[in-house]
C-alpha cells in the first residue's frame, strides 16, 4: 500500500454480521469488499454454500441470563430505528419479549440479576399475573416471566441483512456474490481464492457463521450444531387473535424459544418453536450442506409440537412443517472477535444470541480491522 493510498479490505460473509462489519467499514470511509454467495432459491436442491439467516423471525431483547450479551443487545437495538430510517427497510417488530422459566430456577434468577444490573425496564410476572395478560398462553406450575414490553420483539434477519447491504452499498461497499474457495495470509496482503480468481486485500475480516473455520483453513475451533424448528401455520383469523403475543424465550434445558404470528415469503403466517434435546454436530462444509437440505428432524419437530400445543391448548393449528437450521458456539460462549494476524480478523459464533445484536458484533470486528489500519 502506497502514500496515501486507502487500504482496501474484504469482508467475508455476508450473513448478519459481515452485512453490518460491511456497514461500519463503508460508512467510515473503507469501502470494503463483500464476499459471499446470495441465499439459494430452493435449500433442498442448493449444493453450494448455507447460512443461518434465511429465515422471518429471531428473537430480539434487551434483557439476557448474561450481562454480556445483554450490553450487545442493547447497543444494536439502539441502532435499529436509525438503519431502518436511513435504509427505507423495515425489520423490527416490537412486540414484547417475555423470559420465562421456574421461578426459583437458575434462569430466572440470572435473568433478573442482569435486568437489575443494567436497569432494563421490564415487569416481573408471576404465572397467574402472565396468563392474566397473555390469556392465550399457558404456563407450567411455579414459572413466572419478564415481560419486556418496549424495544423488544422480533427481528427479520433477511431484511435486516437487506438494510445493513444497502446502506453500506450507498457508501461505497462491493459486493460478490461467490463463495470463497481459500486465504492466504502473506507479509503484504491477503490472498483471497474466488472461483478461478486471486483477489488481494490489505485487511480481510472472516464472519462467516458456521463455516468461518472452513473458510480460514484452521482446526475446528466452533462447534456447529444442527437445529430443528417446527412452523405452525396460522388463519388470517388466529393471526389477528394472536397479534398481541409477544417473544418468548424458556428457560427449558433444550433452550426452547417461540416467535408469534410471522408471516412468510409464501404469504402464509407462522408461529415458530426451537429447542432441540440434543447436539448434532456438523463438522465439515458437507455436513452443513446435507443438514440444510435435509430440512430437519421430525422427532424434534413432533417433541416441539407436543410442547407448543402444551403452551397453546385453545389455538388452532392449520398445519405444521419444519426447517433446519444451525447455531455456532464457543467454548467460552462469546463470539470471537479478534485479530488472527496483523492482516487477518474474525467475528463469528453467535453462540445462539448472534441475531438482536449482530449490528454491534459486526461493529466490534469492523473496529478491529480499522484500528489496526490506523496504527500502521
């Protein structure tokens, strides 16, 4: 890089937090390169790359059971109205969000200690007190809930990642639709294997979700698992009933979770439920490959719809379908966001939290790369 010259830098993923690295670079003036696939217009018969963001709904709260992703959550909450004004593309519903689980439990307790600790508003309900305001959702004995009813709800990661790619097209991000095939880290750049071509960059930052260690060649440092959500189709009739439902996140062992009405690309409305028993690792790009295009499990999907008719006795079901999915966890359960080389960065592993606060992950790699540039 010559005097004076910008550096130029490749942001790999293009999934939540690479959109919002993307951003943050673009709107400090870096121009970054994007790089990565589009998502595959029919899952089942893709045999390319896949990712986990495809998909309406993901849970957005201030509040958590760790003041860690608590703090990201609200800072990229913070951000939501200002991208959305800014990118004419709306993503946030803002619906409420509940906690819940066994009052006495470990969940509950760690849950209001972060709520105190940070001053998130919410109101805390025993279990009379929340089918009181929520008549259509039935609780176990002893559980009671945190309601946040403001800045919380749901999120559509696809138009969220749609808003984060059109405000740092506007300032001056590329984007190549490709997936990356290799990297290589020299004393004066980075080498960047697309297809054929060798692109050189200066800085390249991975955020590559659940294929970050295979984009960077390394030992398996993530692990990757497999997971089922059921879909329940609503009538346009259960949808208006249902509209004032909010978020739900269980403080169950499979981490059980339930988003409200949603409606979807094929124009039907959905209530959806995850949680899985167990742990499905996916330990190649291959595995991630025949898991997506496997579409789920169907025991998982049954044991869900078991537990959604539990929750919802009286609401009516016009049909129910599955999807897979896949959460990238840490050791630590942070993500990692750090400096690999002196050219070479990575923000990565949501540890199943990534979505509400990927604008602030993907801000954190962003500052990485850029105070590298600046400290020569």
């Amino acid at each position: 890089m010559g005097m004076g010259q910008t550096p130029t830098i490749a942001v790999i993923g293009r999934g939540l937090i690479g959109s919002a690295a993307a951003r943050h670079l673009a709107v400090s003036g870096y121009a970054p390169t994007v790089i990565g696939p589009d998502e595959p217009l029919d899952k089942r018969a893709h045999h390319g790359v896949f990712a986990s963001h495809y998909d309406e709904g993901r849970i957005t709260r201030k509040n958590a059971t760790d003041a860690y992703w608590a703090e990201a959550s609200i800072a990229s909450i913070a951000r939501y109205a200002e991208i959305e004004a800014a990118s004419g593309i709306s993503f946030f519903s803002p619906v409420g969000a509940l906690m819940a689980g066994d009052s006495d439990g470990a969940f509950m307790a760690s849950a209001r200690a972060v709520a105190a600790s940070l001053g998130v508003s919410h109101k805390d309900l025993d279990r009379n007190g929340a089918e009181c305001q929520f008549p259509d959702l039935s609780l176990p004995d002893n559980w009671a809930v945190l309601w946040e009813d403001a800045e919380s709800g749901h999120i559509s990661p696809r138009r969220l990642v749609a808003a984060q790619t059109r405000l740092a097209k506007d300032a001056g991000a590329q984007f190549l639709d490709a997936a990356v095939n290799g990297l290589d880290v020299k004393a004066t750049g980075v080498d960047v294997t697309v297809g054929r071509d060798v692109l050189t960059f200066d800085r390249v930052l991975v955020a590559a979700g659940g294929m970050t260690d295979h984009v960077l060649g390394r030992d398996l440092k993530y692990k990757v698992c497999a997971r089922t959500v059921a879909l329940f189709e609503m009538d346009e009739d259960q949808v208006a009933r249902l509209g004032y439902l909010p978020s739900l996140v269980m403080g169950t062992p499979e981490g059980h979770y339930l988003l409200p009405p949603i409606r979807y690309p094929d124009g039907k409305s959905y209530m959806k439920l995850g949680g899985d028993p167990d742990d499905i690792l996916l330990t190649s790009a291959q595995d991630i490959g025949d898991w997506f295009r496997s579409g789920g499990r169907a025991d998982v999907r049954d044991d869900q719809e078991a537990r959604f008719r539990a929750l919802f006795p009286g609401v009516s079901v016009r049909s129910v379908a599955m999807d897979a999915c896949m959460t990238t966890w840490t050791d630590d359960l942070r993500p990692e966001i750090a400096a690999l080389s002196d050219r070479l960065f990575v923000a990565g592993a949501g540890n199943g939290a990534g979505a509400k606060c990927s604008d602030e992950l993907g801000r954190r790699g962003a500052a990485l790369v850029m105070n590298s540039i600046e400290k020569g």
